[in-house]
C-alpha cells in the first residue's frame, strides 16, 4: 500500500502520542495531590477557626442576655422596695338605701366619711347608732 505524499512516517505513530498523554496525566496527578491536600487541609482549618468562632459569639449572647436579665429584674426589685407603700383608696362613699341592714342617719353617714380611714372612729359611730344615741 501506497503512503501518500501529504502523510509523514508510518501509520502507527499515533500510538506513541496516545502513551505520552496518559504518562502526562499520571504525573501531573502525581504532583496535584500534594497540593489537593494542602488546599483539603486549609479548608478544614478554616472550618474550625469559622466553628469555634460562631461558638465564642453564641456564648457571649447568651452572657450577655442573661446579664440583661439579672439587671433588669434587680433593678425592678429595688425600684419596688424604693417605692413609697401604696395606700389603697377608701371609697368616700358607699350607697345607703333603706334596705341596707347597718344604715347610718346622714348626720352619722357624713361623720364616717369624714372620718376616713380611721377605723376605731368608724366603729365607735356604728356603734353608737346601733345602741341608739344619736350624736
């Protein structure tokens, strides 16, 4: 069989091209891994630089969330106890209809709302209608 003039060589040299290319890629992974090694052991570095970091941060708040915590219910407790003691109101008037069974004449009604919350005063002029003097 007749070469033509446009082919140089044999017809097998394409063989040698085919091994090169394989012994090529054998030593370029050679030297790869190394390097995918080194970039595997960065990137697990910064994975527990970046983990211990989200812990530290986590700590702090909730460090510092309880601190808010503990300042906000102390100072509630001290603004309690700095607090005057709440007098409850009495009410200056209290309905009285003839049905009511302890009803006071309004001259004694009025004396007790004067009184206020004097209580042994109270008692004395409800006592003292239910005797029956009228003072």
């Amino acid at each position: 069989m007749c070469k033509p003039s446009c082919c140089p060589g044999n017809r097998h040299t394409g063989g040698g091209l085919a091994v090169l290319a394989v012994l090529a890629i054998v030593i370029l992974a050679a030297a790869a891994r190394p390097a995918a090694r080194a970039a595997l052991d960065a990137l697990h570095a910064a994975l527990i630089i970046t983990a211990i970091t989200i812990a530290t941060l986590s700590g702090l708040a909730v460090l510092t969330a309880a601190a808010l915590v503990i300042r906000r219910a102390r100072r509630a407790r001290l603004t309690v106890s700095a607090r005057p003691p709440t007098v409850t109101p009495v009410r200056a008037g209290v309905p009285v209809t003839g049905r009511t069974p302890l009803a006071l004449p309004p001259p004694q009604l009025a004396r007790c709302q004067h009184a206020g919350p004097d209580p042994e005063l109270v008692a004395q002029i409800v006592a003292a209608v239910l005797r029956g003097r009228d003072d």
